[in-house]
C-alpha cells in the first residue's frame, strides 16, 4: 500500500510540477511578463519594480526557481485590486470553497449510489431508463443555466432561500443542488456500467451459487467491486467538479475561490488569477490522492501488492 | 428415487441474433451418491443445463421454456427465488470452471467461506466458525489453513483457489455436487491432484457429483454414468462399462478415437471433421449428420429417436433403429 | 400503457428499447443535431438580422411568448438591441467549430501517441502514459483561464485549452486497444512480410480502432460545446462581438431580475445541442462499441 500511495504521490506532484511549468512559460512568453502582471493603470516604475521582484533581470532558469519558490512559500504578490496579499485572499476565500465543496460531495454520494446500484439491478425497466435519462441531463445541463432558473424559480418567485451569498446553511442548498447535479450524473453513469458488468461476473455468480441473498449479493458482494472502477475514473470527475464549483460559485455569488478568481479575471488581476488557479490545481490534486488511498483501501490487491 | 431427475428440459437464449436452443429437450438422472459425467464439446449445451438446474441463466437471455427439474423429488423449476437460495450452496454444491474469478477479489478467503456456513446453517459466533472452516480446508488438503484464512485470493496459487471453492461447494454437506470442467484452468500437474481430491470428497460424503467435461477418457476414469451431450440434446447415455464397452454413437466415438493412447505414438490425432454447429441454424434431421461419416438420406430428414440398445443404455441414432 | 408510453418515449430521444439498439438515431437528437449543423453551416442566409448589428432603438424587446413581444424580434434583442435569434443561430457556428477543431487536433495527438505507444511498447509507451496520467486531473477550465488572461480571450486559446486536456483521454481510452490489437496475428504477419513500422500504424491499427475513435469523439462533442460555454460565460472564451451561447448568458445576467430570457434563452440552446448530442453519442457507443460503456 505504502509503495502505491508514494508513487502515486509522485505521479501527482509530477502533474503539478507540469502545469506550473506550463504557467512559468506561458507568462514569459507574453514578451514582458512584468506587464502582463502589471495593474492596466501601473507607471513605468511600478512595471520595474515587478520585473525586478520576478528576476526578469535574471537568467531563465533563476527566474524559473526564483517562481517555484515563491510558489512553495505560498507568496503569489500583491492583488492590484484590494492591494491585499494574494496568499490572505486565497486563504479566506478557499475555506469556503472547500465547504460547499464537501457538502456536494457528501450529497453527491448519498444519491448517486443508490441510483446507480438501482439502475444496474432493474435493468430493462422503466426505473433503468429514468435514472438513465436524468444522467444524460445532468450531464448536458451546464450549472449556470441550471443556477439561473433554480433562482428564479426558487429563490425568486418562491422566495424560499436566498438567492445567493453565503449567509446560514439555507443557502448552501441551491449551490449545492446545482454543483451535485453534474457530479451525481457522472457518478451514476459510472457506477452504472461498473454495477452491470460486476452483476456478470463468475465471482457474483459463484456466491449465489453459495446461496447468497440478493441483498448482501448486490450491496456487499457486487457494489464494492464495481465501486474501484468507478474510482479509477475519479480524475475525470474531479476536474469536471472543480470547473463546475467555478460556475456556480460565480452565479450564486459564494464567495470562494471560484468567484474570486472570475472577478479576477475580468479585472485581469494575474497575480489573483494565478493563485487560484494554483490552488485549484493543488486541490485536484489533493482529491486525487484521497481516492487513491480510498482505493487501496477497498481493494486488497493494491493494499497487499 | 433417483435424486436428481431432469426431464425433457428445454432451455433457451433469447439473444439480439436469434433464439438459441442451448438445451433442447434433455432427460437424464443421477443416484444419490453417484456420478454422472456429462460429455461435450464447448458451446453443446452443458453449462447452460448446470445452469438451470441452479436456476442461475444469464438474465433476462436465458429462460427455461418447458420441462422439470426433480431434485429430491421436488421441482426446481417452479420454485421461489427465496426456496433457490436455501438450495442453493446447501443441498448443492457448484464448482465452478475457472478458479481465477470465482472468487471475490475484496474478501479474505475467511469471509469468503464462512459466508454459506452462516447463511445456512445458521452459526454465527466467529470462533466456531473459524474452527469449521479451518477443518475444512484440512479436508481440502490446504496447508497451514489458519495462515491461509487470512489471504485474499491473489495471494494464493490457482490449485489452492480451486481447492477453496471445492471447500466453498461442500462446506454445508450437500447432497449433490456439480462440477464443471474444474480442471481446465489448473496446471496439468495440479489437475490430478485436483481429481482425485474431489473423488475422495465425493466418496467419504456419499454425495452425488454431476461432472461435466469435454475430456470423455477423464469421464471414463471417474464417473458411473456418461451422458454424451450433442448441440442441446443427449445423444447417447448409459453405464460407463457399456459405454465404454461398446461406444456407438458415431459422436461419442469420434470423442474416444481423438483421446490419445497412452501406449502407442500416433503422428496424428483423428479429429472430427467439420465445425460444431451453429445453434442457432440447426440442420433439419440428425444435427450430427453434417459431419457424420456413416450420415444416411433418413438422418438428413428426421431428428432420431432414443433407442435403447439395452438395459440403461440408450443411443439417439438411425443406425441402431 | 406505461410500457407503450416508454417504447414511445425512449424511441424518440434514446432510440432503443433496451435490450436491443435500434438501427436508426434517436429522432430528437438527430433532428436538434441537423438544424445546428445547418445553422452553422448556412447560419448567414438564415439569420433574419445581422448579429453583431445594434439597434439601440429596439434595445432589451421581449420574446414573442411575452405580452409584449412580436414577430419582429422572435426571441427579443439584447441591451444593444441585438437580434436574439440571429445571434443564436450565429453562436451555433462558434459551439460547433470550437467543438470540431479542439476534438479533431486532440483526436489526431491522442490517437497518434496511442498509435506510438502500442507499436513501440517500452519505454515510449511508459512516457506517453506517464504524461497522460498526470495530465488527467488538471480541469480543462484553469488551462483556459491562464490562456485567456495572458494572451487574452480568443477562439484559438479555447480551442488549444481543450485539445490540451482531450488528447490524454483519447490516448488513454485507446492505448489498451490498440495493444491488444497489435498483439494479433494479422499484425505479426505484417511485420514478418517487413511493413514498415509507419505501414503498420496507419493501414493495420488505425482501421481496427476507427469505431471507438468515433465514438469518443461523438460522445465527446457535448463535454467540448459545454466547456466553451463555460469559458465563454467566464469571460476567458471566444471574445465579444463574435456571438456565443456561453457569453449571451453571462450578459443576460445583469438583467436577469427583470429579462430572464435574456441568460435563459441561449441557456437553452446549449442544453439543447449538448443533451442532443450526448444522446446521440450514447447510441453510438451501444451500436458500434458497447464495451466502451465505461466512458
């Protein structure tokens, strides 16, 4: 198990490794970097001093580590906008990121599970072709199209929560509904495929042999097989849920790193945009390493080698 | 009365290509305590009649059009899926084709064995259970069983699964034990062992052992009777001394001439000309008759029937009419 | 009845029964999937108005399902008193293409990496896999983002954020099949009759993984119209005047108090050709290839 996560973890660190590279490379490729990270407004003199702390006057490969080190020491300058460390905004704001996060991922799960179970089991029935058709819709509706109608609907007309910030656990449920739909959808159709296939496997049909019944078959037997698959998909998912977590936070005005980073970006405040985006991937990252552990411990061959 | 005791059993595949007549028509019986090979090649039928009589066929493909199933004088066919599952695993006992899958990949041998012994015969406490067990996988002639408990089933070699399973099938004392080809997935050396285990089980139990394999010379070796499986029917059954005696099906024989003889070195195998067929464009008449050497005009017109050519030996070919 | 209503139902937007896939599309689908690609193609001689033309005269005009819309404007103007409709039907041809090229350019890199990877096994292939896997959990979007921020929004920043990321799922889905495929007797063959190693790759593997290259791509075309929309909502997409479904909605949103059908209307529209075409896919996928039921 220990051999897998390291090398997993490794793979991992690799991945980041690769898009700060691509980011490091980018942004000199803009001819003057200093610019690009300049507020539109910014004299002569403030473009120096930024070129200066980024070691423009430097060879590539000190800038290059002169980057990775301010990365490491979590030091992304200065906003241009609230002129506040860019650190003490991400820190703020990734908190509540991560809580609407966790609550769609508890939700998620909660549902999608036995949705997926159920529509493996009923095959051919018409609760195999709704579940079906509710995936194919998930999948297709895009979160600021679905936030914008459940505010008007929900929120608007009915009046029932507010229609968007964070005030009280009343106003997780619409973020949440929306950021789930798309992750349950995908969970679903996943879990679906994986449940029918492990249904016809010798090992399922053996324990029936052994006169299992149908319940333990399904829920113990058949369901943590087909969830190890369904993981080896997680990456997938993860960056689709992240992107989605962007949207909606930016529709219901959450605010998160998701928003921070859209008014960021309209402002074009790179150092803000670059945080974010450096701390989303990091959290990409960090999921991905939570379903792997999850992984090795559901499936013995990983866990023993 | 015979324990098992299937009767005219037709079992078909409704596939997207057509309906397939995987058992068509098939009768056959076995002792309590006895064995009953069943002989075929791939695709004739014989899993599919295992299947049935565990009422486990691919869903929803697989259904059993007409016939019975008489095992201990009851009919399997008509009953409950709860009745099946206090069946199945007690009173029979499956040993399936390929170890490597059989078992779940997520459990610990312990879980996986002491699953039927908990739902059937109802223990519950871990300790007495693990002492069940363990004595079991002593029958089974595992080495070091308390190690092994622990192992999941990467861990262990294919011949110490296959033995598992076999300690899976009579873990409860069945009455019937259906094996099919459980050989063919081990290394030759281990097949040996693996037959003689389940020989040994079959007659300190005195349970009965439905066998099925393509192997007719293994079938002679360790069974009482043989029944000759052909595209979904029973060409031929009896006694394996008369059989054995006196092969006449131009199938069955075709079977024993392609077994090697031990005693002499032959350049070349006589193998049966032809392809199996395909079930779901059978001919009209004999299906056998396409590759038959001694295939008549009446073996192109009508299926044969079941001749007896004596007492407890019965052949479904026009030769013998 | 349930079952006729459901044989109906399902005829028409996933176009099987079930246990059997039908030889014909779902109708729905198919028909939502030609009117886009008719509209993106011929868009210009369809439009009623010129999209990027204002008129702020008719600025902010209703839908005709409104009291006080007409048939003037069909699905009201925008705050310049842009033509909806036309500026809709135009956006077609921006979702449609962004889709095409960024699935065509991933398409051509994933399937030669997984071309490569299976003919010459070793350490190239651990390479490309390394790569892949650790591409797999950067979200499309942030690739997008960076893009658009240095570079500034543009048309080919999307599509080059999206073939970045569609590449790796392409070479992943299809380097086990291309392997097994080398490992075949046909191949072997060829390889004792001296074909070139280019030969091989391109007149034996690539023919024998053509269905499922079709089919990810098919299944993938709602994902990438999806994505743009979400960049362009985001404002790091396709750059204004060039009308796009994504950036109508953000724009619709400043007024969504009181004209909703301003976001709501092109909403549709991506969840419409999305749903179609992700429908679409699926009965692709149970047609050609159903062992890629995984996807």
């Amino acid at each position: 198990m220990r051999s897998f996560i390291l090398r997993r973890l490794l793979q991992l660190f690799v991945t980041l490794f690769v898009f700060l590279t691509i980011m490091f490379f980018l942004v000199r490729m803009t001819g003057n970097p200093a610019e690009a990270f300049a507020p539109t407004d910014a004299t002569p003199e403030d473009i120096k001093r930024i070129a200066a702390g980024m070691g423009l006057d430097k060879p590539l490969y000190i800038q290059y580590f002169l980057y990775l080190k301010d990365i490491a020491t979590g030091s992304f300058g200065q906003s241009h906008k609230s002129l506040r460390p860019v650190s003490d905004l991400l820190l703020t704001h990734s908190i509540n990121t991560i809580k609407l996060a966790a609550v769609t991922v508890v939700l998620s799960i909660i549902i999608a599970i036995p949705l997926g179970v159920v529509a493996a089991v009923k095959r051919f029935t018409l609760i195999e072709s709704s579940i079906g058709v509710f995936a194919v819709f998930g999948m297709s509706v895009p979160g600021f199209w679905m936030g914008i109608i459940l505010i008007e609907l929900i929120a608007v007309r009915l009046g029932l929560v507010p229609a968007g910030g964070m005030s009280g656990p009343s106003s997780y449920i619409l973020p949440a509904i929306t950021m789930s739909t798309l992750l349950i959808a995908g969970l679903v159709r996943l879990l679906r495929s994986s449940m029918i296939d492990t249904l016809d496997s010798d090992f399922v049909r053996f324990a029936r042999m052994k006169g299992v019944r149908k319940r333990p078959l399904i829920w113990k037997h058949t369901l943590r097989n087909a969830l190890l698959p369904v993981l080896g998909f997680a990456g997938v998912q993860i960056a689709m849920f992240l992107t989605g977590s962007v949207v909606v936070e930016t529709v219901f005005a959450w605010p998160g790193l998701g928003r921070l980073m859209y008014s960021a970006l309209i402002e074009r405040d790179l150092p803000v945009v670059q945080g974010c985006v450096t701390l989303f991937v990091f959290f990409a990252i960090f999921i991905n390493l939570l379903v792997d552990i999850l992984s090795s411990y559901l499936d013995p061959r990983i866990r023993l080698g | 009365m015979a324990l098992l005791e299937i009767e005219d059993l037709h079992t078909y595949l409704y596939t997207r290509w057509g309906t397939v007549k995987a058992v068509d028509g098939t009768s056959f019986s076995l002792e309590r305590g006895k064995t009953l090979g069943l002989v075929g090649e791939s695709g004739c039928g014989k899993s599919m009649t295992l299947l049935s009589i565990l009422r486990l066929l691919p869903w929803p493909a697989g259904r059993i059009v007409s016939g019975r199933i008489l095992f201990d004088g009851e009919d399997l066919v008509q009953k409950s899926e709860g009745e099946l599952e206090k069946i199945r695993g007690k009173r029979i006992g499956m040993i399936p084709q390929d170890p490597y899958t059989s078992l779940n990949p997520v459990f610990n041998i312990e879980k996986q064995m002491t699953e039927p012994i908990q739902i059937h015969l109802g223990l519950k406490k871990r300790q007495v259970l693990k002492e069940r067990v363990t004595e079991i996988l002593r029958k089974v002639r595992i080495g070091d069983p308390e190690k092994r408990l622990e192992c999941y089933p990467h861990q262990l070699s294919g011949g110490m699964r296959q033995r598992v399973v076999g300690g899976i099938s009579i873990s409860c004392n069945p009455d019937l034990i259906i094996a099919d080809e459980p050989t063919t997935a081990l290394d030759v050396s281990v097949q040996a062992q693996y037959i003689n285990l389940i020989r040994d089980i079959q007659s300190t139990y005195n349970v009965a052992l439905l066998y099925v394999s393509h192997d007719l010379s293994l079938i002679f070796r360790i069974c009482d009777q043989v029944a000759v499986m052909y595209a979904g029917k029973i060409v031929e059954k009896g006694s394996v001394h008369e059989i054995f005696k006196e092969t006449l099906h131009p199938y069955s024989r075709a079977l024993v001439t392609s077994i090697p003889p031990v005693d002499c070195d032959i350049e070349r195998l006589p193998s049966i000309p032809g392809q199996p067929p395909k079930l779901f464009a059978l001919p009209q008449g004999c299906y056998f008759a396409p590759r038959c050497p001694h295939a008549m005009d009446k073996c192109r017109q009508a299926y044969p029937e079941e001749f007896f050519v004596s007492e407890g030996h019965s052949v479904s070919c026009w030769r013998y009419a | 009845m349930i079952r006729s209503i459901t044989a109906i139902f399902s005829y028409l937007i996933r176009g099987g029964r079930g246990r059997s896939v039908p030889r014909f599309p779902p109708i729905i689908p198919a028909v939502i999937i030609s009117i886009t690609i008719i509209c993106a193609l011929f868009g210009k001689y369809i439009a009623p108005y010129d999209p990027e033309e204002s008129d702020l005269i008719n600025r902010l005009q209703p839908p005709v399902w409104h009291e006080e819309g007409d048939w003037s404007h069909p699905l009201g103007t925008d705050k310049l008193g842009r033509d909806m409709l036309s500026r809709i039907i135009i956006g077609s041809r921006v979702s449609l293409s962004v889709a095409v090229l960024a699935l065509a350019l991933g398409a051509f890199i994933g399937v030669s990496a997984a071309l490569m990877a299976a003919y010459f096994r070793g350490w190239v292939e651990n390479v490309i896999m390394r790569v892949v896997e650790s591409l797999q959990p950067l979200p499309i979007i942030f690739i997008g983002m960076i893009l658009a921020i240095v570079f500034g929004p543009s048309f080919w920043n999307v599509i080059i954020a999206m073939a970045f990321i569609v590449w790796a799922r392409y070479c992943r889905s299809l380097r086990g099949e291309a392997v097994s495929i080398m490992e075949r007797d046909f191949v072997l063959l060829a390889k004792v009759a001296g074909a070139s190693s280019f030969r091989i790759m391109f007149r034996h593997l690539l023919p024998n993984i053509a269905n499922t290259i079709m089919v990810l791509i098919t299944l993938m075309v709602g994902w990438a119209i999806l994505s743009e929309a979400v960049l362009s909502f985001l404002g790091a997409g396709i750059p204004p005047p060039t009308p796009s479904w994504g950036r109508m909605v953000s724009e619709g949103r400043d007024y969504v108090a009181t004209r909703l059908w301003l976001s709501t209307v092109p909403g549709t529209a991506v969840v419409l050709v999305v749903l179609a075409f992700n429908m679409f896919g699926d009965w692709l996928r149970d047609r050609l290839d159903p062992k890629l039921r995984q996807m």
